[in-house]
C-alpha cells in the first residue's frame, strides 16, 4: 500500500505541512523518537563501553519503531481507503513544507540584514553563523536545502514506496539517531557507530536518485542546467566525507551555477571541507530563491512520478 500512500502523503505534505498546533500539544514522531534516543544515550552510553552497546540502542529504536508502526499499517490494510490513513500519517515524516519554508526565511531575512539572515540560517544548519558573511548564509543555506531534499524528502518517500509507513518511520528513526549520535566526537564515536554506518546504507540509493531527479528537476527550470548538474555530482559528489550527502549537494551547484562547499566554522574550529562546482561562490538572498525555484520543480517531479507509480499500480 505504500504506493498508493506515497501521493497522498506528499499532497498532505505540500499543501499543510505538520500543523504547529498539533506540534505544541502532542509533540511530533521524530520527537518522539528522539526523546528515547537520548534516553539510550544517557543509559547505554560509558567510557567503558564498545560498539555493541550502540548495536542494542540501534536495535532498540528500530523494535520500538517497528512494534508501533506494524500494527497500524496492519490497521490501515484493513479499513476502506486505508491508504489515505497511512498517507496521512506519513505525511509527517516528509519534510517538503518545512525544509521550503525554513530556506525560505533565510532569504527574506538576509534581503532584510546579514544579522536577520544569520538569525535565520542558524535554525538550519550547526555551523557558527557569527563567522558567515553574505555569501556565507547564502550558501549555508542552499547546502542544506541540497542535503535535507535527500533525507527529508527523497528518501523517505523511497522507503515509503518500498515498504510502507513502517519503511518510512524505520528511515526517520535511523537518520534521527544518525543525527543525535553518529558523530565522531569523543563521547559518540563508538556508541553512534551502528546509527551512523545504517543511515549511510539506508540513504546509498536516494542519495544518488536525488542527484538524478535534480537533473530532471533542472530541465523544468528556467536558467538551470542539467548537463552541469550531472557532470558536477559524478565529478565531485565523492569529494564529501559521506558517502552520500556530496549526491545532492554537487548536484545543486552544478545546476544552478554555483560553487558551495568549502570551509566551515563548527564550535570556533574551521573545517576544511572540498567544494562542489566551479560556479559563482559570491551569492546572496535571491540565489536562494533561485535553488527554492529549482527546489520546486524537484518536488513536481517527484510527486509525478509517485502518482505514476500508483496508478501503473492500479492497472
């Protein structure tokens, strides 16, 4: 059912987002999950301790995950139109809406000030906006716009095709501990070493379908060039420490003539990080709103080929 649930959820998505109403009074599922992550971190996590306690906390989330999202797909393969259902409560863990309008205020605030577009840009990335100039939150911005098309909307909806909202809510799971422990500090680079290798495999495939629909999204755009946008992620994708986020992100340089990557500041340390293309690296408020329009043409593409799948499904 997860193909005829994929449009839906996408729709739902699109058009409402997650209502910051029913966020304020019952929170939402990647909250949810993220309160027992941290939870394991705090129980789980030891000096002492190796890689396997973070294979059982890896192994616990997905159980947990599973144990409440099987019987509710189970519930909507019952019903009438339990596909609407599970669209429905899918639709919560794709982030069209959100991600748009997030970028979206990075624009509108850096028109207005650099400290605005700061202020704004901080909401969406983890590098220390005080040390970002004009182009600096521009391309800040289009970066994550790049990353989180592929984790936020690609490849969830990937797994929703393939296996329903249990697919879905497994791959938000992942990428939600991925994004609270995998990281090679100190405290995390044994324990998040399970979170982090899975959500890499989990995004192997939309990773590289999400520099493929930028191409496709890149025909439909006026100025985008989809020739670049292929050339540049087979050129420079692999330059990334992921495996995976250099996909999407060499991919939007490519198409829309930009150059980003390049050197953050995390926690007052610079990181010397490969840049994706040869374009302009001087951008500003309306490049964002440039990669927003290339963005938009993704989403279309992407929403026509879930329709397309469910009715070759129907038939």
């Amino acid at each position: 059912m997860g193909i005829f649930a994929a449009p839906v959820a996408l729709i739902i998505d699109r058009l409402f987002g997650y209502p910051d109403t029913l966020f304020l009074r019952i929170g939402h599922p990647v909250t949810w999950i993220g309160a027992l992550i941290a939870w394991l971190d705090r129980t789980l996590n030891r000096k002492d301790r190796g890689r396997v306690w973070g294979v059982l906390a890896l192994v616990t989330i997905i159980g947990a995950t599973l144990l409440v999202t099987l019987p509710i797909a189970w519930l909507c393969r019952t019903v009438p139109f339990g596909f609407v259902l599970e669209g429905l409560l899918a639709s919560s863990l794709i982030a069209q809406k959100s991600l748009r309008d997030h970028v979206a205020a990075v624009a509108d605030g850096l028109a207005r000030s650099l400290p605005e577009g700061r202020a704004k840009v901080a909401m969406i990335v983890g590098r220390d906006p005080e040390t970002l100039d004009e182009a600096g939150v521009a391309r800040a911005a289009i970066e994550s716009l790049a990353e989180s098309t592929s984790d936020g909307v690609v490849a969830p909806l990937f797994w929703l095709l393939l296996f329903g909202l249990p697919g879905i809510a497994l791959y938000k799971a992942v990428n939600t501990a991925d994004s609270m422990i995998g990281h090679k500090t100190e405290r995390h680079l044994m324990f998040g070493w399970a979170a982090a290798r899975f959500d890499d495999l989990l995004n192997l495939v939309p990773a590289r379908l999400s520099a493929l629909l930028v191409v496709f999204a890149a025909m439909l755009t006026p100025g985008a060039s989809p020739r670049a946008a292929l050339a540049t992620a087979l050129a420079d994708a692999r330059k990334h420490d992921s495996p995976n986020a250099g996909w999407p992100e060499a991919a939007f340089a490519g198409a829309l003539g930009f150059r980003l990557g390049g050197p953050r500041a995390y926690a007052g340390e610079v990181i010397d990080l490969p840049s994706f293309g040869t374009g302009r690296a001087d951008l500003g408020a309306t490049d964002i709103v440039t990669a927003l329009r290339l963005y938009t043409r993704l989403n279309d593409v992407i929403l026509a080929i879930a329709i397309g799948v469910a009715v070759a499904g129907i038939l």
